[in-house]
C-alpha cells in the first residue's frame, strides 16, 4: 500500500518535471530559422537566415555585462581545432569539434548527452592529407542534425539520439576536394559545398539534398567544365565565354567551402565563391576573361539550383581574393529608399552592400587601410579599377591584401539598433611572383598544394601585419570605430540587443565592446587563442554566452612565427567549451602556460645546403599548409623543429610511411627516399638557423 502510494507520488512528480521542463518543443523550420523576434534559440548558422548574427537578447547589457561569469567549462579530450558555431534548441546545444565529431551537450549543465563521431580520419585514408581537423558547424532542421565530413561526406543524425540517419558522398574520392564548413538547410533541402583549390585540380560546386532521404535534389558548379563533355545548360555556356584555354584541365577552383545564405524573401540560396584554381590566372586562363563564377556571389533558386544573378568581386582573379565570406541580409534605408540589401565584406578588403533583389551594387568601400591591387570599384560598372602591376606580370610585386584577405571566414555580425557592422579584418600583405613557373609545363597535380605562384615559401614574421576589431558603418560607408588586436586570425563576432559586440581573440582573451562606443566592458581569460565565434541563447529564461576555445584552422596551420608568438603550440593547452551568464559561479580550470617548443640546435646531423634546398620545395608542396611556413609551427601540428624525429631517417621514413594516420598525420607514400632526406635536411636547417 505504501509503496503503492509512493509509486503514484514518483509518478506524478515525474509528470510535473516533464510538464515545466518541456515545454511544446521547437519546431526548426523556415518559419522558425527566420523569425528574428524569437531569442530563446540559436536555429542557424548566422543564428537566422539572415546571418546578422545579431540576437535580441539584452538581459545582458552595457550595464551589467562586467558582471557575467563562467557557469561550466566542458572539456573536450581529443580536440584540437575549434571553429563551429554552436545551434541551440530548446536548451540543448549541438557542435561539432575537430573531425567533425558532434556531441549534443545539455546547455543547463554542459552535460554531453550524445556524442556521434563520423570516423573522418578512418574513412579519408590518404585523403586527410588535404584537409585540417577543422568544422564550421552543424545544421539543425526538423528534428535532425546535419554535419559534413572532411573526406566529403554529408551525413544526417537523429538529434534524439545522435544516431546516424543517413549519409551521402558529396565528392568523388578520386578529386582532390573536402569539407570543413557548415551546412544550411531551407525547405527540406540541406546544402553543402566544398574546399580543394589549392591542392589539385578541383572544380567547385555545392549541391543541395534532401532533408530526409539524403538523395540529390540538384547540383550547380561554379566554373564550366570541359566544352567537348558538353555543358550541364546556358548558365555554364555563358560563364565558359569569361574563360580562355584549357581552364578544365585545371579544374578552375571557385569552391564553396564557407558562405552560403538562404533569402526566404526570394526563395533564393546565395553561394559566394571561391577563388580560381590555380590561383595565377596566367596559367588557368592564359587568354584572361573574368573567369565566372570565380569570386562572386551567386544567387540560385532554393529549389531548383536555377542561376538568377551573380556579382563577381574580383574579375579574372589572381590573388586567391575569394569571396567564401558571409553574406549579411537586412533591410537598409539608403537615400530615403528601404533597400532589401546585402551585406559582403570578401578577401579583396572591399566591403559591398548589393541589392539583392537583383544583385545590382550600390556601394563599395575600401575597409582594408593598405589595398593596392585596386584603386577603387567603378559604381558603374560594378567592376574594380585595377593598378597596373598588380598583376606581378612584371615580376615581384607586394601586394595588400594577401592571400589571408582583409575579411577572411570569421564571420561578421550586424547590429540593427547601431546599424554598424563588426569585422574581423587583418592587414598583412603578399609577396606575388610567378619567377620560374613554366606555363607550358606546369600541370596542376591532385593531392598536393600548388597554386602557381611562390606562395609561403618562409617564415611569417611576427610583425608581418596587423589585425583589428572595427565597426563600420554599411551607409555611411565609413569606420566608426577600431580595436588593435594581436596577432592574425581573431575569431567572428556576435551582436546583441544589449548593445553589446562579443569577440574571442588569438591571445586567448573573450571579450565584451560597447557596441556603440566600441569601449572594452568585459574581458574573460580563457587560458588559449578563441577561433570559434560566440552565440546567445536563454536557458529556462536565463541569458547564456557560450563558446568554443580550441586554437586552429589556417593561422595555427600556416604556421610561422605570427601564429607561433602565442604559444598555442600542439596539444599542449585543452580544448573547452564554455557558457557565461550573469549568474554563473563556475572558476575557469587552470590552463597550462604559454608552450613555446625550443628547436633542437645541438645535434650531429650535418646539413647539406643543396639538400636543405630541395628540401624547402618540398616542404612548401607537402607539409606547409600543417607544420608552418619556415617550418615554424603555429600549433596545428608539431613544431618539427623541435622533433627528435626528423633527426633520424628511420623514424622519419617511419612517420612519413603513416604511422600516425589515425592521428591526424597523413602517409606521404609517393616521396622517394632522395625525397625524405631533403626535407630532413631542410627541417634540420630551420632548427640550426631558429633564432
Ligand atoms: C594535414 C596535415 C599534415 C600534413 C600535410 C603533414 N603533417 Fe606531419 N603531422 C601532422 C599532425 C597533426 C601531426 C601530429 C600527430 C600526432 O599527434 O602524433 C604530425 C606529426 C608529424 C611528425 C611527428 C613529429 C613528432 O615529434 O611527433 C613528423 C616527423 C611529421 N609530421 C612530418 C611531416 C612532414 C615531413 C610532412 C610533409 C611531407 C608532414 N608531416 C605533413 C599533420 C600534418
């Protein structure tokens, strides 16, 4: 009897619990993804469709914001980068962290509800070579969670359980292509699209799939494809007019690894592009031509894939000026007139603001303080007046913007109440030359980097360039105000009703700007560089800040002394993802110190210079893009500098033949032993000559 009557108590309390802490789900669909009014959720990428990344929020505000404090920090065994922006969901997060693992993490308590690990490194065999541990993000729609996979794949899990619902390849394995952005989804169709113009002859294309089955609802490449296959229809004819020579055997890049933007005013997906494959338009196109759809942002029918308009940034691009940047949409009075405007800030250190409804420009603005390689865009036209000699045609040119941009993927944020605009921008230059480079020779090879220009053939020095936080105002086209920032790669920005700007930075530190005045009110250190942006969300009507900490992706891959000067060497801080909220009482887990890997000097190995040299061509084709420029690593991967491996041709061979596959350090089968020894020559060269 009693136990009887306990069992009714339990049940009605168990009742109770479900009836207060769930209440009617959410429902994640277009109408919610683009209900801007609703402050609960993080639904999206960019938070809504619009990618303003700008929350209602302001519980947390310019007046209380000092006051914000860490509720949990969630540690993260086995990451490494960290880039994904969280989605939210009824107080319940999803993220994907290095190789695309995605845990559900219950937002109250940082509890890992499920985890679900897509086994990149497994399936990509002798692809990871080609891409970083690097994920933008998840997509959440319907009840399933939709996560892309370095080696191509777009799989869809239950978001209940994590379990795998379907997957599909989204590249041929044999191309030399991957992913690392984060998909979108719109009326039942989820996108996706892919990286690769560096490293083989790649053509760029996103395809959209269905929601629930995965099949293919439809597929648009960015650049033509060989005229003799004939074209897929008029879009590719007419883009394969912009284009001269063999472009095809090239592959001719323009690949869609990071911006895509759904308009549910127009039922529209806009795609930006990537830059042109190789990047020395000499070698892909050597006749010139604008090179379409390279560089541009092009407006597609969501459902159907149809082209409806394009607006090409950089024209017969040169530069790897692409234009993967976010796509911000928001209704702006310009001249008295509400424009359904977009908003694009791309690599070439313009920032654009188009009229969507017919991809016609209305502004261009120079954000990036140094840019030559154009003097200004022609309204007009719409076209950049380009500086003679930008073209390095006459040899060795230096260039600003290089090939890092003025505006790279850490995405923006826009601010309706201030109207301003908050970008991560950099000012570091690029040596341009193609001295040596035989056009009639060179042949874009698969799965290794060759862009047809010298690129990162040294070290980056520390003080190579500059980097800030500015605000800038998208109408009165001007900068209202900067923040220096250290280093290169600061993270993207979130916006909020409480007139607040939230940034990470490289130096580790988190911290909260008047969104008006740009004043430092806040300031959280979190023990390693931020390379993730923020996002805001209520738990049981509480306002939470969450982000990820995990050093990576490009700066810390590219490497060099720019990247090293922090101290994020490899493994050698955790990963966490954090949550703030003004009634957070939680203290930060201590973080190890600053690492900074000394290279050996004192050793027997003799170097052969002649060696060291072919060693240094080498290194910038194979092992670049992850142990650093100058073999200085910026903490992708180890400094190997300071390895005791390169010092020894067994242990070398030994690495080099995949013994470390499974930890992320591909098999280099086709060097030949000639081959090893000159990169261990070279290795060893950088270490003696390291200051
Ligand atoms: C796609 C990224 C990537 C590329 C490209 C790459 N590596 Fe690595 N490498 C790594 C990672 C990550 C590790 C660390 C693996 C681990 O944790 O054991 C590593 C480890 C190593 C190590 C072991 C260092 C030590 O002390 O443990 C050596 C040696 C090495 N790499 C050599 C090379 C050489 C030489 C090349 C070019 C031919 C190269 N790697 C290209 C990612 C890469």
């Amino acid at each position: 009897m009693r136990a009887a009557n306990l069992m009714a108590g339990l049940t009605g309390i168990a009742a109770m619990f479900v009836a207060t802490l769930t209440p009617a789900a959410t429902v994640v669909d277009g109408g919610a993804i683009a209900d801007e009014q609703q402050s609960a959720n993080w639904l999206s990428y960019g938070r809504t469709y619009s990618e303003q990344r700008y929350s209602p929020l302001r519980d947390i505000d310019t007046g209380n914001v000092a006051g914000l404090k860490l509720d949990w920090a969630l540690a993260l065994e086995g990451d490494r980068t960290l880039l994904a922006t969280p989605i939210v969901v009824d107080g319940i997060m999803y993220v994907s962290g290095s190789f695309s693992v995605v845990r559900a993490v219950e937002a109250a308590s940082g509890k890992v509800l499920w985890t679900y690990d897509p086994k990149t490194l497994e399936v990509a065999g002798d692809r990871q070579r080609i891409f970083w541990d690097s994920n933008r993000g998840v997509a959440y729609w319907k009840g399933k969670v939709f996560v892309a996979t370095g080696d191509g794949r777009l799989n869809a899990i239950d978001a209940a359980t994590g379990k795998e619902v379907w997957s599909a390849q989204t590249i041929d394995p044999k191309l030399p292509m991957y992913i690392n952005g984060a998909p979108r989804v719109f009326r039942d169709k989820v996108i996706i699209g892919n990286g690769g113009t560096e490293v083989g002859a790649s053509r760029g294309y996103v395809t959209a799939y269905d929601t629930e089955t995965g099949q293919q609802a439809w597929r648009f490449y960015v650049v033509p494809g060989n005229p003799a296959d004939g074209f897929e229809d008029e879009t590719q004819a007419m883009a394969a007019k912009t284009w001269t020579g063999e472009w095809w055997k090239y592959g001719g890049g323009g690949n869609t690894w990071n911006g895509f933007t759904y308009d549910p005013e127009f039922n529209r997906i806009y795609i930006g592009t990537g830059n042109g494959s190789p990047w020395n338009q000499k070698l892909r196109s050597p006749g010139g031509g604008d090179n379409l759809f390279l560089c541009s942002i092009v407006a597609l029918d969501a459902d159907t894939g149809e082209y409806a308009w394009h607006y090409q940034t950089v024209p017969g691009e040169t530069w790897d000026y692409n234009s993967n940047m976010d796509m911000v949409l928001a209704d702006l009075t310009i001249d008295g007139k509400v424009v359904k405007a977009m908003m694009h800030a791309p690599k070439n250190g313009f920032f654009y603001v188009l009229d969507r409804a017919t991809g016609k420009l209305i502004s261009a603005e120079k954000i990036g303080k140094n840019v030559n390689w154009a003097t200004h865009v022609d309204l007009a036209t719409g076209r950049p007046v380009e500086r003679e000699g930008a073209r390095y045609e006459d040899g060795e040119e230096l260039i600003w913007p290089g090939p890092i941009g003025v505006h790279n993927w850490h995405a923006m944020s826009f601010n309706p109440g201030t109207g301003l605009v908050y970008i991560p921008v950099h000012e570091l230059p690029g040596m341009f030359t193609d001295k040596g480079i035989n056009p009639v020779t060179w042949q874009s090879p698969n799965f290794y980097i060759d862009t047809g220009v010298e690129f990162l053939h040294d070290d980056v020095p520390t003080n190579a360039g500059s980097a800030a936080l500015m605000a800038w105002d998208p109408i009165g086209k001007k900068e209202v105000w900067r923040h220096e920032l250290p280093g290169s790669w600061n993270a993207g920005t979130l916006t909020t009703a409480g007139n607040l700007v939230f940034q990470g930075r490289v130096d580790g530190k988190f911290v909260a700007y008047d969104a008006t005045s740009g004043a430092a009110l806040w300031t959280f250190d979190a023990g390693l560089g931020i390379s993730a942006p923020p996002v805001t969300y209520t738990v049981n009507g509480e306002q939470h800040i969450a982000l990820l900490v995990g050093w990576g992706g490009a700066g810390p891959a590219i490497g060099g002394s720019m990247n090293r000067q922090h101290g994020w060497a490899y493994r050698a801080q955790p990963r966490h993802l954090l949550s703030f909220s003004l009634k957070g009482q939680a203290e930060m887990p201590v973080m190890p110190p600053p690492v900074f890997p000394a290279p050996i000097k004192q050793s027997d190995f003799e170097v052969d210079p002649l060696l060291a040299e072919q060693g240094n061509a080498l290194w910038a084709k194979h092992c670049v893009l992850c142990h650093g420029a100058g073999a200085v690593s910026g903490g992708y991967a180890p400094d190997l500098r300071a390895s005791t491996i390169p010092l020894y041709a067994d242990a070398l061979d030994d690495v080099l033949g995949g013994s470390r596959q499974l930890a992320g350090m591909p098999r280099f089968t086709e060097l030949t032993a000639a081959d090893r020894k000159a990169i261990q020559h070279y290795i060893r060269r950088e270490a003696r000559a390291a200051p």
